[in-house]
C-alpha cells in the first residue's frame, strides 16, 4: 500500500507516517526512487502499527 494509503488507515498524515518510518515505528517494504509518494507499506505491519496505537 502507498503511503497516503497507510496514512488513511492509520488516522494520521502522509508526513507523519514518513517520520514512523524514518525513526522505525513501521517498516516501509519498498522505497520507489523519485517518486513523490516514496514508500510502500506492506498492510501487516499497517495493521500491527494500527494495534499498538489501540493498546496505547
């Protein structure tokens, strides 16, 4: 799933999630270079980030 994708699932922005991902809250699957959307999130590790934010 892209990023804005994650983003819509997890209730937050595209800029947030490319912070979790640069500081390692959720690990991206994939980097497309020169893209302006440039990560892929497999939709496991969405759902897993998803959870711990319900538990907190």
């Amino acid at each position: 799933m892209t990023t804005a994708e994650a983003a819509e699932l997890l209730g937050v922005s595209v800029p947030a999630v490319l912070r979790m991902a640069k500081y390692g809250r959720i690990a991206p699957f994939h980097k497309i270079p020169g893209r302006t959307d440039p990560h892929t999130f497999h939709r496991d590790e969405v759902t897993r980030v998803l959870a711990e934010r319900n538990l907190s």
